[in-house]
C-alpha cells in the first residue's frame, strides 16, 4: 500500500491527531491518563446528566 495516507495520523509526529495539542507519544499517554482519571472521579460523584442535542430542522 505504497502512498497511503492515514488521515487521523499527524505527518509531523507520527502519533494520532488529538484534542489535547500532544506532540509524542508520552504526552498523548499522560493526557489519556489525566483525563480518564478526571472522568473516574466525575463518576464517583454522582451519575451524569444525559448529554442531549437539539436540532433545528428546515
């Protein structure tokens, strides 16, 4: 598969294109770590509200 591209890849770095501005592998580790671990103590809390959308229709 000479040429393929995968679009969910940054070229730059190598690791997955993300949300968090990772730029190597550990940081994208740490983010991952960090952020599931803010979610686990959410969830500890308490149960969450549904998360809804509305759509405006035409």
């Amino acid at each position: 598969m000479d040429g393929f591209v995968d679009p969910y890849v940054d070229p730059a770095t190598g690791i997955l294109r993300n949300r968090v501005g990772a730029r190597t592998r550990a940081e994208l580790d740490r983010a991952e770590g960090d952020l599931s671990f803010a979610a686990m103590i959410e969830l500890r809390q308490g149960p969450m509200a549904p998360r809804t959308t509305t759509t405006t229709g035409g």
